[in-house]
C-alpha cells in the first residue's frame, strides 16, 4: 500500500523535487561504443588489415555513442538538479572504473567528454594562452582500472575455475547434448565453412560477434551463409550465452552469482554505504567521507557485464529479448530518499540514441506495479545472489 503511493508520486516528485524526496546517488555501468572484430576464422576474407585499428578496438562511431551517451546522462540529471552533479568537474563526486581492455577504457574517456562539456578554461583545463591548441573545452577526468584476471565486477572472464567447472558440468547433460545432436550438421557445415572448430561451446557466438559486425559495416557476406543459415547461427549463440550465464532452464543460481554477483555487491554497497553515511553525519571514517561527497559511480565494461547483472535480477530476456545488450547499452541504477525511506530506481537504456527507461518492477522480489523498490527490499532479494568471498566461491570443488 505505502509503495503503491510512492510508485504514484514519485514521477511528479522526480521533476519538481518536491518534499523531502532526493536523490541520493547514482551507479552506471554501460557496455563499450561499436568496435572492431575480437578475431575472425581463417576462411574469412576479412583478416586484421580490415580494421584500422585491428582486432577489438574502439571505432570512431563507438566514441561518438558514448559521447552521446554522456550528453545524455549529463541531461537527465540536470533536469533532475542542476546541482546533483556538478557542470564542472569535482574530483570528490565522480568515480569511474573501467575494465582494462582498451575499448572501455577509451568508451569512459569519450563519455566523459560528453559528460563535462562544460569545463572551466584554468581550472579544469589549460587556458588559451598557455595551450592554444588544447582540444575545445575538454577536460581529462580520472578513469581507475584493475588487473583483468582479478576483476569479478566488470570482466566475467575473470580468474574463476568454479565457472569453468560448472560450465563442464552443464556440457554433459541431457538437454546440452540433445542440442550439439539435433544441431550437429550446421555444426559440420560451419567448421567446413570456417576453417575453424564450431560447436555449441565453443565458437558459436563469436563467430555470430564477428559476422555480426562485418555486416554493420556493410562488408559482403561469405557465399556460404544465407539466411537461414544466418538465423540458426543467432538461435545457437543465444542459446550458447543462456548456458554461459546459467539461465538456460533450469536456472543455475550458482552460476548467476559468480559472473554477475560481484557487480551486483558493488552496486548493494555503494548504495548502503551512501545511505548509512548520509545519515550517520558524525561518522568521520575516511569511507564516509569519501561517500558522503560522492553522487556518481561508474562501471565501463562490456556485454557479458550488462547480461550478467541483468540476470541476478531476473531472467535477462526480459529486458534484453534475443541476444546480448547492444553497444553503448547502459543501467543506471538510482538511490532515492524518499518519505518513506531509500528506494532503488532501476534503469535501462538499449542502445544508441534511445531513451532510459525503468526496468525497476522486472526485478524479481520489487514491487511489480511501481519503478521504485525500496532499499531493503532490494538488498534482501539481492542475498542469494551476492557472493560472500568471491575468491573462495571460485574455487574449483
Ligand atoms: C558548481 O561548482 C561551482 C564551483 O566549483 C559553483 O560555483 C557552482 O555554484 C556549482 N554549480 C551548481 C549548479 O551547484
Ligand atoms: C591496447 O592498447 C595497447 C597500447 O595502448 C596495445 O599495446 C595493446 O595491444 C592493446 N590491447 C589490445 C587487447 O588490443
Ligand atoms: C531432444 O529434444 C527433442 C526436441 O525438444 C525431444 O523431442 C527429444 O525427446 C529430446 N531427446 C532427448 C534424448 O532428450
Ligand atoms: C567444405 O568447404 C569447402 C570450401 O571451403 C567446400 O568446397 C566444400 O563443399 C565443403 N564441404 C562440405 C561437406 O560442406
Ligand atoms: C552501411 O550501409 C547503410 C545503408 O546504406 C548506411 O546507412 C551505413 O552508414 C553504412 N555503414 C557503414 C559503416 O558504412
Ligand atoms: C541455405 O544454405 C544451406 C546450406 O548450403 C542450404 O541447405 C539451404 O537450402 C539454403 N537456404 C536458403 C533459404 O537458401
Ligand atoms: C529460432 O528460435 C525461435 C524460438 O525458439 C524459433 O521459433 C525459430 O524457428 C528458430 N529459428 C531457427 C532458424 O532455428
Ligand atoms: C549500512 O547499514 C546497514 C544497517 O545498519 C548495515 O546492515 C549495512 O551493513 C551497512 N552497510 C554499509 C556498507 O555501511
Ligand atoms: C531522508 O529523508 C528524511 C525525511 O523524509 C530525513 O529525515 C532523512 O534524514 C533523510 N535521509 C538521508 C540519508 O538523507
Ligand atoms: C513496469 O514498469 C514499466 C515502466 O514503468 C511499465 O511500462 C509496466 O507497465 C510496468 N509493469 C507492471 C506489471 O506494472
């Protein structure tokens, strides 16, 4: 009942800041702007000298999208509060960390561009006197990354034997035998036509990824594929990818949490801590201080982050439909105070020039007729799926 009215006000509340309702604190995490191929086949006609940059970088039009993703970041939450996040950069109320691969980092470093477009000449860059041909208004903002092979929160190809003993497990059962069967002359007719070993575990979906991409840029598609057998090739991949993140009926709890719970710890602590330091004004613990001035966190990372978060919220298709998230697709995930306590908003962006939207009541455990969940609730349904000692959990058994 008493959410039911929160979930009626707050849209209103949202615009005009009426009351005591506030925002608080906000988290983003958002895959990487268009990019080159990671690899390719041997037959491919399309080898690395096709790509300006070679395999997996950032294109010019992913800079561009992330570019705008920031401007429209920087928008939404203008509109909210000219003065949540400051126009001008402040080192105390942003933190950026990004995976260690090259297209997210430099996907942060466009949309933080976007982001501060409104720097001040001697304070957040030089002034015309001194560097004349400093890049129009830009500011450099910090972006902070860790090792790869230690990063649970934005690479799911982190260090994690458990993931890869489980996935073992999942390649012996019934219903993933039954499938490599029922498939196994498409499967034949790839590896012959690739020059490379296909098969529902290994190869599929980066074949799909290097496809994919070919054809965004307009190149000319191998005479063996077709339609049909185009179609297939996204079928296997999604179902390849549902195994992956352990959603493929039966969902597989365990397998959730190791790739997508460490994130989705991240994000439960930085909102507690938020709102436990905003309330406790005393605590001068050096945490506090830092989270008391900080309003905006970010995660750059990549597809299989956004999925795996997606599924500790829920069954991911629901969001996503087929396949994985998009370039530039992004979650914001939103700390409300509000006169009936902290609520969690949730929102999803899908790809390129589209608008957020909320996907708040898709998560299983929050209100399924409202956009806002309150905090506990959030971090009660949350449990089962946060790792408790991310390192022991990825111990192979
Ligand atoms: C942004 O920060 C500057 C000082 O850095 C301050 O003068 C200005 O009022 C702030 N803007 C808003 C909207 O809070
Ligand atoms: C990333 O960029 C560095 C140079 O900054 C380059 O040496 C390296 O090969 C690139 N890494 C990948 C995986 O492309
Ligand atoms: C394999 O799947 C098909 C179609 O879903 C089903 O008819 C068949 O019984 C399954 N076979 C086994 C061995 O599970
Ligand atoms: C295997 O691929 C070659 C071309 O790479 C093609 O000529 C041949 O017909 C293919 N064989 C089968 C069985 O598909
Ligand atoms: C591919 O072709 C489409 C349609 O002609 C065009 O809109 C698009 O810009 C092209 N993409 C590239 C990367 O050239
Ligand atoms: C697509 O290619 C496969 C393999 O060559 C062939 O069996 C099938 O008939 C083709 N389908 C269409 C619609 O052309
Ligand atoms: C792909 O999967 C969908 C949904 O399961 C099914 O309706 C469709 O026939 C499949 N297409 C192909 C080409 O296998
Ligand atoms: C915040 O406070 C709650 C309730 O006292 C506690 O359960 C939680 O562990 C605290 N979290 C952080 C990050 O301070
Ligand atoms: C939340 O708002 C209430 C008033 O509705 C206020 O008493 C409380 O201190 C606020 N909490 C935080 C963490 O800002
Ligand atoms: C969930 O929220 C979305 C966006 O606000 C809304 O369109 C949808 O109707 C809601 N679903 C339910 C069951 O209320």
């Amino acid at each position: 009942m008493h959410t039911c009215i929160v979930a009626l006000l707050l849209p209103i509340l949202q615009l005009s800041q009426v009351g005591a309702d506030e925002l608080l604190f906000v988290q983003a995490l958002w895959r990487h702007g268009d990019r080159s191929p990671t690899r390719t086949f041997p037959n491919d006609q399309y080898q690395v000298g096709q790509w300006p940059q070679g395999w997996g970088q950032l294109s010019a039009v992913g800079m561009q999208q992330h570019f705008s993703l920031g401007t429209r970041i920087r928008a939404r939450y203008n509109n909210i509060s000219p003065s949540f996040i400051n126009a001008t950069y402040r080192p105390s109320e942003i933190y950026v960390r990004s995976t260690d691969v090259n297209r997210t980092l430099m996907s942060a470093l466009s949309n933080l561009a976007g982001f501060y477009q409104n720097g001040v000449m001697g304070v957040t860059f030089p002034d015309s006197n001194s560097v004349p041909t400093w890049p129009s208004h830009w500011s450099p903002i910090p972006v902070h990354t860790v090792d790869s092979n230690t990063d649970h929160i934005g690479n799911t190809d982190s260090y994690c034997p458990r993931i890869d003993q489980i996935y073992r497990a999942m390649e012996q059962s019934a219903i993933f035998k039954n499938i490599t069967q029922q498939n196994q002359p498409l499967f034949d007719y790839l590896t012959n036509a690739t020059g490379m070993h296909i098969s529902l575990a290994s190869g599929i979906s980066s074949l799909h990824d290097t496809l994919f991409i070919e054809q965004t840029n307009n190149l000319t598609m191998p005479s063996w594929l077709n339609d049909s057998i185009w179609n297939q090739i996204v079928n296997l991949t999604q179902i390849s990818d549902d195994f992956y993140f352990g959603i493929y009926p039966p969902a597989n709890t365990e397998m959730i949490r190791l790739t997508g719970g460490s994130l989705l710890k991240s994000v439960v602590y930085q909102m507690q801590l938020k709102y436990n330091c905003t309330l406790n004004v005393m605590d001068m613990s050096p945490a506090c201080q830092i989270q008391r001035a900080r309003k905006y966190y970010v995660y750059s990372a990549h597809d299989t982050t956004l999925a795996g978060l997606l599924t500790t919220f829920n069954d991911e298709h629901q969001v996503l439909g087929m396949l994985l998230p998009k370039y530039a697709a992004s979650i914001l995930v939103e700390l409300w105070n509000t006169t009936s306590g902290p609520q969690v908003q949730i929102l999803y962006h899908p790809a390129f020039e589209m608008p957020y939207y909320p996907i708040t009541n898709l998560t299983s455990g929050c209100p399924s007729t409202s956009d806002y969940c309150s905090l506990d609730t959030f971090v009660k349904r949350s449990v089962p799926y946060m790792p408790v000692d991310i390192n022991a959990e990825c111990q192979a058994q």
